[in-house]
C-alpha cells in the first residue's frame, strides 16, 4: 500500500505535460443556442415556406456531451476531430443537434514555459452542423444543416503524464443551406444562412498516449 502511494505522488510531481502522442476526450456540459427567428422565417420565405417557427417553438438550451481525438506535435500544435451533441426533451418533442468538426489547435504556452503542468490553446477549424425538433401533434421533424465554422479555446491540467482535467469554450457558427421536413421526406435548398451561433462550456477529461519515440 505504501508503495502505491509513493508512485501516486510521484506522478502527481512529475513533469505531466503530455508530448508529442494522441489523445482522446470527453466532455460533458451545456450547450447554447442562438437562432434568429426573423432570420431563419426569412430565409424560408425565400423558398415558400413559413414553417420555421414549428422548430423554434421546442429549441432549447441543454446537455452537450464531446468526443473528440487529437494527435498532438511537440507540445506546439495539435490537429484535433470530434463530434459534439446537444439535446432537449426526452419525450415525443424530441430535439437536438450535432457538430462534427476538424479543428487546428496552438499552444502558446509552449514558447515560453516547455516545462509545465499545464496548457492552453486556441483553435480554429469547421465541419457539418444539424438541428432539428419535432412535434406530437403533427408527427413532423424540421430542421436545418449545412457546414459550420468553430473556434474556441481551452485549458487542461495535467495530474499525470497521461490524464488531464480542463475546460472548453467552444463557438460553432453554422451556415445552414438546406431545410428538412420529416427527415429526406422533403428537403428545401437554401439561397442564403439564417443567423446562427452555438456556444458549448465543457468540463473535458482527456487521456494522453505519447508516441514511442519520447
């Protein structure tokens, strides 16, 4: 038992930060949404339809749970994929969203202090976004998808060299060129994107694998 105490703190104390090696993360937290109703009835009327208030009407903001895997290049940078979803009610109103994305992440820290315990980065990249919600009334699914942009930035703490507990603020502007009635039963291009922003705060949990190499 003592012995195992010792390696405990010995860990704890060690230089954690993770090196060159992949990654892999889960995070759990809420997830904001801001869909502009005059827009998006907008940009519908464009194309003849006047059904998008039925989806806002049970948007909502809720639970958003991550994965997502990273390989990470020296400390200095780190290319990372993941998907994030985001849900509301559990019953026959069903709704949610998600966002698959390929971000690049920089590691400022790294200029100035290779040795630490700790990180943070910012990132820019995009991917596919999807929203959607239904009613029990009339059984119809709407929603929207299209590509999307992301940024953010996050914050880790290394207790080992290969687990870290941190935080990510992450922003997913989408840019929304098809509007979907009862899911591929119809399916509307769009001339233009109704404005949009999700915003997700995320409590990660990542475990790190460092390359044979270090």
């Amino acid at each position: 038992m003592k012995r195992i105490l010792v390696l405990i703190m010995c860990l704890s104390c060690s230089n954690a930060l993770a090196r060159e090696g992949f990654s892999l993360s889960l995070g759990i937290g809420g997830g904001i949404w801001k869909l502009d109703s005059d827009s998006l009835n907008s940009v519908l009327a464009e194309i003849g339809r006047s059904d998008g208030q039925r989806m806002l009407e049970t948007l909502e903001d809720g639970l958003a749970i991550r994965f997502a895997m990273a390989y990470n290049t020296q400390g200095y940078a780190s290319i990372e994929i993941g998907i994030t979803g985001h849900g509301w009610n559990l019953d026959s109103d069903l709704g949610g969203s998600g966002h698959a994305s390929l971000v690049a992440h920089f590691h400022p820290l790294q200029l100035w202090f290779p040795e630490r315990d700790y990180d943070a980065s910012v990132y820019l990249g995009g991917g596919f976004s999807i929203i959607g919600g239904g009613h029990a009334n009339d059984n119809l699914d709407r929603g929207l998808d299209g590509g999307a942009l992301e940024c953010g930035f996050t914050g880790r703490y290394f207790f080992t060299p290969w687990y870290s507990l941190g935080a990510d603020f992450r922003f997913t502007v989408p840019f929304y060129n098809r509007w979907v009635v009862d899911w591929d039963d119809e399916d509307y291009s769009l001339d233009s994107a109704p404005s949009a922003l999700f915003f997700a705060i995320l409590v990660t949990s990542t475990f790190h694998f460092e390359t044979a190499a270090n």
